[in-house]
C-alpha cells in the first residue's frame, strides 16, 4: 500500500488521465506536457511522489535501464468517475514496447499539447470507451480497432487520418479484413502505418492492395528507424504521400503547425533525464516480456 496522501491539485489529475489515455508515457513526455520540458526536475519529483502514493508506477525494461510509467489500481480509482461511460473496465497496457511506439507516433510533434483546430483518439478511448462516448467523426466499429485517429478541422470538412503500428505479422485474411475496413469508412483520408523494414512496407502493401483493389493508394508507409531519427519529419517510404514528411501530412494549415520535436527526444526512456545529457532510446523489443 502506498503512502496515504491526497492528490495536491489538477496537474496530479491531469498527469493520471494522460496515463489512462496513452496508458503509459516517459518521464520526457510527461515533462514536456506538463511541465515544458523533457529534462524537468519537477515532473520526476512529482511522479516519485506519485509513485510513493501507489497512483503510478514505473516499469522498466528487461536490463532496469530503460522506463515508463502507468497507472495503478488506486490511480485509475482516482480517475475513473472523471471518464465517460466504458464499455469495457480497465487500463493496462499489455504490450509495452509496441504502445509506447504508438504514443511516439501518435502524439509527435503535438507532444507539448494538441492544436485547437485539431483532436486525437487513442487506441485505449477506442477499446474502453462505450460507442455513445464516442465523438462523432470517430468510426463506431467493431470490425477493426486502429492504433489511433488524428482529427484536423479545416472549415466544414474535417480530416481524418488513422494510426497503424504493424511490428508483427498478421495472416492474409487479417489484413484483407484491414483494408476492407478502411475501403468501408471514405471519411478516413489517410492510413499512416509504421513498420519494421521497407520490405515489411513492400509486402503489406501488397497485402492491402489484394484486399482493396487498385484503390490501396491512402495506404502510407514509415519505418521505426525513421521515426526514431527524424520523428514526425520523416518523409514516407511508399504510398501516395512517398517523399512527404508526416508533419506535411498533419500540418495542413499554420494553426496546426507545432515546432518539429526530434525523434530521440520521443524516444528517451531514461527515468531521470534531467540527470542524464544522452538518451535512452528505446527499441519495441526492449519491452517485450
């Protein structure tokens, strides 16, 4: 049992529905959202304080080198009257390595806060979430479950781009259901996957293109390597956008454009990176147990 104390104010709240949100985040994630840098000081001590309370806990990898941090039960307890109706009850992450590639993805360049003319979804909203919960412009559909939406409002026609990390193979079948999926909703623009290598890009395209016709073109490709070294300014390996950044994809105006965040930064897993100058990097696989 943790130390019985109170949550201080807001910011504890906040830092707890990120968690439940993203379901598990970095000590520089958590420092840039919250406190407006990856090397703060003040988020660590406050998430060891957290973690003390028994709200939180860090979890690292196989080697103890490399950490995250998610909720515990009493800290899903404290948030759970401040969600929405849940079809499903809970909040663990069951693949470390391959969700927190997500949330690299996922929340980019938008790390230091979401742009006002633009939303995102994550994968957990999308599992727990009862579907009258869901926002209107999110796909209520049991057929297939994406890594996450993004949303960006350009006058009455909002785009919508949907999230694919793909680290281990599906069957023939699977993915043919995947691109029916996408052929059955037109209000989705883009699908950005994220793979291993470009010849997984080469092979799952081909894949989706069996499955959809010649009509697979919204199908974008990056790699992990990618993501890892140039972050949202990786420029796609194949698909219509080939040669665009993601940042190009998302940026679609001047009101959603954000200072480019460098991959690494993404990427550091160190516990205390304010005491650090490097970065941990992390590969999915450092998570995998």
């Amino acid at each position: 049992m943790g130390k019985l104390i109170k949550l201080s104010d807001d910011k504890d709240f906040k830092i707890l529905m990120f968690l439940w949100r993203w379901k598990i985040a970095t000590s520089a994630m958590l420092g840039c959202r919250f406190y407006g840098s990856d090397r703060s000081s003040g988020v660590y001590q406050r998430l060891l304080r957290l973690e003390q309370a028994g709200f939180v806990q860090a979890r690292s990898d196989v080697s103890g080198s490399r950490y995250v941090w998610s909720l515990n039960t009493r800290g899903y307890a404290a948030i759970k009257s401040r969600l929405p109706a849940l079809k499903e009850d809970g909040y663990k992450c069951e693949k470390l390595g391959h969700d927190l590639l997500v949330n690299v993805v996922h929340l980019g360049d938008w790390i230091n806060g979401i742009p006002n003319n633009a939303e995102v979804f994550t994968e957990q909203q999308l599992r727990r979430y009862d579907g009258a919960s869901y926002p209107d412009w999110v796909p209520d559909s049991q057929k297939h479950r994406p890594d996450g939406y993004w949303k960006i409002d350009l006058g009455n026609k909002p785009q919508i781009f949907a999230l694919e990390v793909e680290l281990s193979r599906k069957t023939n079948a699977d993915y043919h259901a995947v691109a029916d999926y996408y052929q059955g909703w037109k209000r989705i623009l883009k699908v950005v996957w994220v793979v291993d290598k470009l010849q997984d890009a080469n092979r799952l395209k081909k894949k989706l293109d069996d499955g959809a016709g010649s009509d697979a073109g919204f199908h974008n490709f990056l790699t992990v390597g990618q993501i890892a070294m140039h972050g949202w300014q990786a420029e796609f390996i194949l698909g219509s956008d080939q040669g665009k950044t993601l940042a190009e994809m998302l940026h679609n105006s001047p009101i959603t454009g954000q200072e480019p965040v460098i991959g690494q930064l993404l990427m550091n897993t160190a516990k205390s990176p304010h005491k650090t100058d490097g970065y941990k990097d992390f590969a999915a696989g450092d998570f995998c147990y």
